[in-house]
C-alpha cells in the first residue's frame, strides 16, 4: 500500500515497502514538491497505480499539478505515468531525448507534453533552480537527477539505495551498520558494473556529490536522509566497488527459497 508522509516542508514523500523474499525491504519512493508549479517526481510503481494515484489525490487536486520529473522509465517510476497525463492536459514530463524514446516503445508521448533535460543543465520551477546531474550510479542510461540550488536537496534516483530489514521514515533512523551493509547490497545489485569502473574515475563522480554539499537527500529506495549523512552514504557507494558481486539464486536455490517461504508461512498461520 502507498503511504504519504512529509519528507521536508513542502516535500511530500510517497512511499511502498517492496518485499524482496530472502533479502529484505525496499522503499519505492516519488516526491511531490509543492509550490507555485507543484512538480511529482517520478509516478509510482505499475502494479501499484491504482493505489498511487488514490493517494496522490489525497496530497494534491490533480489539475494542479504542472509538472513530471522523470527519473528514468523503469517500471517503478512510470507506472502511474498515463493516468497523469490523461487526468490533467497542462502536465510536462521532464525527461531526456532517450527517455521519451524508451517510453515511445510503449505509446509516444504528444511533443507538447515533453520537455528535455541533459545532466548539468539548469531548469526554472517554481522559483527554483533545479540543476540536472547523472548521479555516481544508476541501472537506467536515461537516468537524470536532480540538485535544487535553492533549498539544496538532492533528488537522486535509484543512488543510494538499500535493502533493510524495515524501513524508517529517516535514514537516521537505522543503525549506521544496518544502512551501510542495505546499501552496499542495493548498489551491487542495482549498478553491477561499479565493480568494473576505473576507482579514480568514481571518485571523481563521487565527490562531485560531496560537493554540492545538500540538506537534504531524496533518493527512490531510500529514506529520506539529512545532509549531515553525506558521507556515510558516499562511503557506502564507494565500498560496493570493492564488495562481492552479486548472483542471484538459480533455479535449484529458487526452490529452496520457495520452500523456506512456504514454510514460514505454515508456522505463521494460526492454529
């Protein structure tokens, strides 16, 4: 189920626990930013549009709503994309050239409902400058984030994510271990390639986040983390470089897995 809570004044966070048997727990995360020209960043997951939308409705009239930050076009951040666009014709998708082509394959989008970004870019919103940036790691090659220059919070994407146990509505409300160890699985999982890239390149990537030195850090599978956090997060991105990669179970691990959750689930059951 979709829940909303205040991310930061004028920042709604919302949010899905997605369980990942044998692993853990997701956040899936979108922002809605208030404002003179309320922006949603990024639209939900596809299996959960319905409810997404539903919720949205009880933050913000839709008709109010005059733009759409995209991301990028995975299945966790399109999914309520369409019924948006449908609810409210005043709605702009901010996006790359290769977004829009990603989401042509499903159904283009009208011209008019599109408006192109490239990372180090700068985009006016409601009084604020937003300045787009390709954060450390990404799984998406459209993958655009973003830093507003006025209230500082970085807004990036599928970076700094982790799998936990349970998820807070801080990330300092977890243990540091706990956050640390979620997130450097998360990145070796979602961004497989970091243990091939050259380590004084991804520094280099690295710092230039440190650098922009944010308040505030909104990433989609992740809770909302205060700045003073920066560097531990930075620290568990870097570690993924270095930490064993990732394989998931094959078939004969699959049924075990399967096994093990039927299991519980007969101890669970009452009686």
């Amino acid at each position: 189920m979709v829940r909303t809570y205040e991310a930061a004044p004028g920042i709604e966070t919302l949010t899905t626990p997605f369980p990942i048997p044998g692993y853990g727990i997701v956040p899936l995360n979108a922002f809605l930013i208030r404002g003179p020209e309320p922006m949603l960043v990024d639209t939900g997951a596809v299996f959960e549009s319905e409810d997404f939308v539903r919720v949205l409705r009880s933050v913000i009239d839709l008709q109010d709503l005059r733009w759409i930050w995209l991301t990028h076009t995975d299945f966790d951040h399109v999914g309520s994309l369409r019924p948006l666009l449908a609810a409210n014709p005043q709605l702009r998708v901010v996006t790359t050239f290769l977004g829009a082509g990603i989401l042509s394959l499903a159904a283009p989008l009208p011209p008019e409902r599109l408006y192109f970004v490239n990372p180090g870019e700068k985009l006016t919103i409601g009084g604020h400058t937003l300045v787009a940036l390709r954060p450390p790691t990404f799984d998406n090659p459209c993958t655009t984030g973003f830093f507003d220059e006025d209230s500082a919070v970085l807004f990036s994407s599928d970076c700094f994510g982790a799998l936990l146990a349970e998820v807070p509505d801080r990330a300092d409300q977890l243990r540091a271990e706990e956050l640390s160890e979620g997130m450097v699985f998360w990145t070796t999982v979602d961004a497989p390639w970091v243990h091939a890239v050259e380590p004084g390149a991804f520094a280099a990537a690295l710092d230039r986040i440190r650098r922009l030195q944010p308040r505030l850090i909104l990433g989609s599978h992740l809770p909302p983390a205060p700045g003073h956090l920066i560097d531990r997060l930075l620290g568990s991105v870097a570690a993924a470089r270095t930490a064993p990669p990732f394989v998931g179970p094959d078939q004969a691990g699959f049924q075990q897995l399967l096994q093990s959750l039927a299991s519980q689930a007969t101890h669970a059951s009452p009686g």
